[in-house]
C-alpha cells in the first residue's frame, strides 16, 4: 500500500507540472504560427528575415534615382558669344600686277592669320620697321625707368609721322642697332624674319605674315609696353605726307583716321627693284603687304598694291 501511494504521488497533477505543461505548449504554438501563412507572426517573420530583400530594394531604388538622373538632359553647355564681324576678311586676293607681291591679314581677337600662299616670303621692309625701333626704344627707357627727354621724343615722332631717315638712324643706334631686331623677332614671336646682313635697319628681312605679327605686338603692348603703347598708336595714327598711302586708304575717311599705319619705300639700285612694304592696325585686325617690282616704276605703284589688297579684303 505505502508502494502504491508513492506511484500515485509520481502521477500526481500538480500546479508546478500544469505550469511547465502549459509552458511548453504555448511554445510550440508560437512556433506553429510563425509558420501558418497570413498570422500576424508570419508577417512579423517574413519583414525580418526579408532584410536582404529590403537591402536590395533600397539599392534598385539608387539605380532608378541614377537612371532618372542620366534620363534627365544634359544642361547645354554656355555657348561662346560670336565675335562681330571684322571689317576685312580673307578672300581671293587678285590684282594683274607686275613683280611680287604677297599679304597677309590677322584676327587679332583670336590670333588666326591668313593670306597669301606666299605670305612666308620675305623682303626688305625699308622705312616699315621704324615702327619697331620706335617701341622698343619707349619700351627700353620705361623699363630702365628712364623718361624720354623732349628732344627724343619729338626725334620718334617725325620718324614714324614723316618717316624721318636720320632720327631713325640715331635711335637705331640707341636701341642697339641689330639687337634691337632680334629683340623683334623674340618679343613679337615671329617666325620668317631675319636681320639684315649689313646689320642696317632699312634691309631688315620680314614677311606679310610676320607684319601682321609686328603690327599686333605694337597694338597689343608686347612692343612699346604699357607706359607708351598708346602714344605710338596716336603717333602711326597721324602718318602724313608721302607716307600716308596704301592699306588704310582702302576705307572711307572717317575708318581711316583710327587706323595706325607705318609704310616703307625704297628703290633698290643693287637689284633695280622697288620695294614698298606696308602694315596696317585696326580695331581687331591688322595688316601686312609687300611688293617688289621693277624700279622704273616707282613707289606709288606699290602703294597702289598695298591698297588694292586691303580695297579687296574689305567686307563692305
């Protein structure tokens, strides 16, 4: 009997062992609704364990934000503001002249030259180059910081205005005669130019293409430097007498007085040659043309040329 009363206790119902009963059952409950489509812990479950999922909707969504971004037009970019036209352009220059002759013209604003298929030739520039003497002898005293005196300044103004021999002579030698054109062709980066053997100002050898180059140099300040660059321009605005011909003469008068010129002329009797050289400075452009012909003919013939070029080169 006390053995059947134990066995009887061993099977008792206790609140302890309905607690654990219930325990457990409540567990595997749970556990079966995690399971069972469409319960609330289902949901719960599948939000957590689609984190993948949620991962790689988060990264289809930058690719449609890059896709929308690439779909969407591409701003276009800030269009360069045309220049205005120039008063001259390029054009089939055709002139029944007898001896050489080439030209050369430049887009100062951009630095495009054109011109003659010639334009590279070179030829004696006579009184042309005392534009460059002039500049660089201002350039020179500014940069020694040196004023001019009255007298020097007034020997730069009759040669450029009356294209004066001997004060180009006297300034040349200031500005040291053959290293002053060196000093041209390193400053003014000109390519075809060369000084004269004899190391004399009126045989010095440049191209069209290379006035052109000269003549930006003094218009933009490279020659003459910033103190004095505007009195030469004034000084080869006011070019008179026999100097005053060629390529501004192509313009109506009003155009001509903003146009700084300096022309050379010179008879060659070693090669029974004329040679007429001019160079022109505009707004936005300048201008180079040499000739040389028989020397019976005389300079205005030449002159005649210069001015024929630019009558053809002038866009009306």
């Amino acid at each position: 009997m006390a053995g059947s009363r134990r066995a009887n206790r061993g099977t008792e119902i206790t609140p302890l062992r309905i607690a654990i009963i219930t325990g457990v059952l409540l567990v595997l409950v749970l556990a079966a609704l995690r399971l069972l489509p469409g319960s609330p812990l289902a949901a719960n479950a599948a939000a957590h364990w689609g984190e993948p999922k949620q991962s790689a909707s988060a990264g289809e969504h930058a690719g449609d934000q890059a896709a929308s971004r690439s779909n969407r037009s591409a701003p276009d970019p800030t269009p360069t503001p045309e220049l205005p036209p120039l008063p001259i352009a390029p054009t089939d220059v055709k002139i029944d002249a007898k001896g050489w002759w080439a030209w050369s013209m430049q887009d100062t604003r951009t630095g495009e030259i054109s011109g003659s298929e010639n334009m590279t030739e070179t030829s004696t520039t006579a009184s042309l180059i005392k534009s460059w003497i002039g500049a660089d002898f201002l350039r020179r005293s500014a940069e020694a910081d040196k004023e001019p005196t009255d007298a020097q300044l007034q020997r730069v103004r009759v040669m450029i205005r009356d294209s004066d021999n001997n004060a180009a002579e006297s300034l040349y030698n200031t500005v040291g005669r053959a290293a002053s054109i060196q000093r041209l062709i390193s400053t003014c980066k000109l390519t075809d130019s060369s000084v004269s053997k004899d190391g004399g100002w009126s045989r010095t050898q440049l191209s069209p293409r290379d006035i052109t180059r000269l003549a930006a140099c003094i218009g933009d300040g490279r020659a003459a430097g910033p103190t004095w660059t505007k009195w030469l321009l004034d000084e080869m605005r006011a070019v008179r007498g026999v100097g005053d011909f060629g390529i501004r003469k192509a313009f109506p008068a009003a155009v001509q007085k903003t146009i700084a010129i300096k022309n050379g002329w010179v008879d060659r009797q070693a090669e029974q040659e004329y040679h007429v050289s001019c160079l022109a400075i505009g707004d936005g452009w300048t201008m180079g043309v040499m000739t040389k012909y028989p020397i019976n003919l005389g300079y205005t013939y030449g002159a005649k040329i210069c001015q024929q070029v630019a009558e053809q080169l002038r866009v009306d």
